[in-house]
C-alpha cells in the first residue's frame, strides 16, 4: 500500500508534539531548601560572671529576608534556605544618613547535606560581632534506624552508656547507638577522659525518642570545660529525593 510522504510528514510533527508534550508534563523535582537551624550555647554566667550578648542577625533579602534573633541557651527555629553559599549574616547600618550592609560572618556547610546547625558559641576577642559558628550536618539520612547519633564536640573523648550499651567517642567524632522506640526513657550515662581516669558528669535517664532517629550533641561548658553539656534532637530533616534519569 502505497503512503504518501504528506502523511508521513503530518504524522511524523504529530508524533513529535506528542514526545514533547508528555516529556513537558514529567514533573521535575526542585532541590529542596537547607533546613538551618541556630543553637547559641552561650556562657556559663553562673560559673563566670560573664554575661552573654544577643544574637541578633538576618540573612536573605526582599522578601526571603529573616532575622535571627536568640539568647543564651537557645535553638532557633527551622530556618528554609535556597540561596547562594556562603549564607551570609549581615545587619543594617547607617554611614551618611543612608543604609547599608554589614556583613557579620560567611556559614557554609558541604553541599549534599539535607540541613545544617550552626552551634554558636561567644567570642569576646572578635570585635564587632562576637560569635564563631561551628557547622554539624542536622539530617536523618546518614543515621540508622532506630539509632541516636551521638557527636562529641569536646576536645577529649567521652565514654557512653545508652540503653546498655557502652561505647568510646574521641574527641570532634560520632558514634550510633541503638534505641528502642517504644522505651519511656532511655538509660543514659556519660563520663568525660580526665588522662587516666573518667568522671562521671551526667547520670540520667533520656526523654522518650521523638522519632527512629535521632542526634545527641555533647559540647564542653562555655568558656571553661568543666563539665559537658548535652543537646538532643529529633523529628530530623531527610534529603529531597533525586529526579529520575529519565525526567528532563
């Protein structure tokens, strides 16, 4: 049978509309914003007489601006953040009677990390904005199930006992333990290296767990280290899922 090349040509554009139109209707998934988040350790004004400053900040601009805004001993919100890196801290001057940036610190993290807390810790010998911002990776992803990461940000190891199990963490490194998430409480015991022994500085049980993962984070007494102080959080971010291959 005999096929005109008029209809091959029709059919061929038909086809090739219809290509386009299904391909313009696969949905392409958008990066999700960081999740960030602010915990201002602050001073022990009990043990120093020191008196911590505010923190007090924004980022972004126009609409997507926000102020950060945080006492001693605080966590902040769940900040959404899709611009450039690094983030940048900044506030509003007046220099001759017009306004003006200032640019207050630079925080970045790696970039396939699904969020990201900023513990910030005074620093009195910074002049102008008195705070250094430490970066820990604040997702699920990389944790196991029904397991509580713990990260020691002290500068000697830690010894840990959590639902019965005992564990070593040196010092700026992590460790998984296993939870149960039907317990009421979990066990919970830690001692901090003094050389050749270890002194027990927390002896009490933890909070029932929010969710199957969960972060612990351990931190020395600000500025002196005298003891440890702990931070536990759940209900963590997880990273946006990757548009196929095929997605265009």
């Amino acid at each position: 049978m005999a096929i005109s090349l008029r209809y091959l040509i029709n059919t061929g554009l038909l086809l090739a509309v219809g290509l386009l139109s299904m391909s313009a209707q696969v949905p392409v998934s958008k990066p999700q914003p960081l999740k960030v988040r602010f915990y201002y350790v602050g001073y022990d004004t009990f043990a120093t007489g020191l008196t911590s400053p505010e923190l007090q900040a924004t980022y972004g601009s126009g609409k997507s601006a926000r102020e950060i805004r945080l006492a001693p001993e605080s966590l902040s919100p769940i900040y959404d953040y899709d611009g450039p890196m690094p983030m940048v801290l900044y506030r509003e001057v007046k220099v001759e009677g017009r306004s003006e940036r200032q640019t207050l610190a630079e925080l970045t993290c790696p970039p396939d990390w699904p969020g990201v807390l900023f513990m910030v810790f005074p620093e009195p010998q910074s002049a102008g904005f008195p705070f250094h911002f430490t970066p820990v990776e604040y997702g699920a992803d990389h944790i196991p199930d029904n397991s509580m990461r713990l990260l020691n940000l002290c500068p000697v190891p830690l010894a840990i006992k959590l639902s019965g199990e005992g564990k070593v963490v040196p010092p700026h490194e992590q460790a998984d333990f296993p939870i149960n998430p039907d317990a009421a409480m979990l066990p919970f015991v830690l001692a901090r290296s003094l050389g050749e022994s270890w002194k027990v500085v927390i002896s009490s049980p933890r909070p029932k767990p929010e969710s199957s993962r969960m972060l612990m984070l351990a931190f020395p007494d600000y500025p002196d280290f005298k003891t440890v102080r702990i931070l536990q959080l759940g209900n963590l971010p997880v990273a946006s899922p990757q548009p196929s291959q095929g997605a265009h």
